[in-house]
C-alpha cells in the first residue's frame, strides 16, 4: 500500500515536470520566434523588444494561434502572406538564383581578370 | 563573336534574370491582401448589434481604423465626417481601445461611420494593419488602395 503511495506521487512530480517544462519550452519557442519577426513600425527592432501597438498586438495574435495548435512554421507562412517577406528577419532560402547571383559574377569576373592577364602576358 | 567579349555578355544576362526573378517574386507576394477580411462580416455592430450585409455596402465603400487614444485619428475625422455628408459609406473599426473612452470619443466628435466594430486586434491582423489611423479604399468587394496614416482631403477629392 506504502509502496504504491510512492509510486503514484513519483508519477505525479514526473507528470508536472514534464508538464512544465512543456509549457517552459513553448514559451521559450514563441519569444525565440518573436524575435525573428521585423516591427515594421520601428527601425531595426522585433516585435520581441518592440512595445508598440503593432508589436503588442502581433504578439498576442501568434500567441493564439500558437495556443490554437498552429505549429511556429504554419504562423510565419500565415504571417508572410498577411504582411509580406519583409515581415521576417529571416528570408526565405528559395531565392536560389538571388543567393547565388553574387558567387555567380564573382566567378565570372575572375576567370574575366585571369583571361586578360593572360592575353597581356602574351603581348 | 570575341572571345573575351563573352564572359561578360553571359555574366550580364545572369544578372539581367536575377533581377527580373526577383521582381516577379516580390509582386506576386501580397495576392491575399486583396479581399476583405471575413471576419468584418461576421462580427455584429457596436451599436445595433448587426452584421454587415457585403451586398448591401455598394460598389464603393470605405474601411476605416481607427482608435480613441490616436490623435491622428482626430486629425483625419472632420474629413470622415465630410463624406458621411456626400453619402460614402464608411465601416469604423475601433483597434484595441477601452469601451467607455471609445462611446466617449464617438459622442464628443460624431459618428461618420455606417457601422462600427470593435475589435480586439484579430480584424486588424487579418487585415495585415501596421497602425491606426488606416483606410481601405474597397471597390467592387477587392482592396484597390490602402492609406497608412490620417486621410488628406487630396487622398479622397476624387470621391466627395
């Protein structure tokens, strides 16, 4: 009887641990979020260090829709169709050719340079 | 064609693409912006406590946030007001604003608006509102201009 005393409470510390650290993770999930998302009212800043009406409001708005069960990825889809990609600190990485423009001319003007160095040399 | 002439040429069309698919990424990045929110048709008038009829608003009207504590809001509301007078239909949305400081605005300044709603900051997300005062011009049931910041008279000539 003693026994599964104990064993009933130890589930019971487990449960609220693992509860709490749950809500903890959550928490810690949104503000990290937060700050991947641009204040589009105040210069530089995100709506995590931003305390404008537009930040407030944005805030609470994820909140819900993260206590809704909508999942952190499906907010910022949300979020990037609502306000634009410039909402995000984060751009999105599908711009393969807007990435990989500047590596691509770099490139070019290189072996442009070598070529003409070559046919100098040839002079 | 010159050897040395052709690296250039394909470095410049490379770039000339990069550009062009940017631009044609940017536009196409706000297409959900276009329609009115839902929600305004389903949340009940402040005062009458009815939902707005879209058919009943014309081909013409206007969405207007706006908020007791803004005082450019006030700036902007003798021209509301004005257009009430040249019968444009105006729907007032009040953003984020204590009940009795908001009845208080409204019977100290007048009520331009056909239908007012208030609304806790889930209008204006779905809206995609960056502060108040802002305006939604909407012509046939699709946004065709948006005014951030307080109305001037040369933004709204054209319709009084």
């Amino acid at each position: 009887m003693k026994m599964s005393k104990i064993i009933y409470k130890l589930i019971l510390i487990l449960l609220l641990i693992f509860v709490s650290a749950e809500s903890f993770a959550g928490v810690n999930e949104l503000s990290d979020y937060y700050k991947t998302v641009r204040c589009l009212v105040c210069e530089g800043q995100s709506i995590q260090e931003s305390d404008t009406e537009f930040a407030i409001n944005l805030k609470e708005q994820i909140q819900k829709k993260y206590s809704s069960g909508m999942s952190i990825e499906e907010i910022n889809q949300e979020l990037i169709k609502i306000y634009g990609e410039e909402i995000s600190f984060n751009p999105p990485k599908n711009h393969i050719l807007l990435w990989g423009t500047p590596l691509i001319v770099l490139i070019i003007i290189f072996i442009f340079i070598r070529n003409k160095i070559r046919f100098f040399r040839k002079l | 064609m010159k050897k040395h002439l052709l690296l250039p040429l394909v470095g410049f069309v490379v770039l000339v693409f990069s550009v062009l698919f940017y631009f044609s990424q940017s536009t196409t990045k706000n297409n959900s912006k276009d329609e009115v929110s839902s929600l305004i048709f389903e949340t009940p008038d402040f005062y009458n406590n009815k939902l707005i009829n879209e058919n009943t608003m014309g081909d013409f009207y206007i969405i207007n946030f706006f908020a007791s504590w803004c005082k450019p809001c006030l700036a902007e509301h003798p021209l509301l007001m004005e257009m009430k007078k040249k019968d444009i239909k105006i729907i007032g949305i009040n953003f984020r604003d204590d009940e009795e400081n908001f009845k208080e605005w409204i019977n100290e300044h007048g009520n331009p608006f056909e239908y007012i709603l208030r609304d806790d900051g889930t209008i204006a997300y779905e809206m995609g509102l960056i502060g108040v005062p802002e305006t939604f011009f909407i012509f046939n049931k699709i946004i065709q201009k948006k005014i951030q910041g307080p109305l001037f008279y040369e933004d709204v000539e054209n319709y009084l």
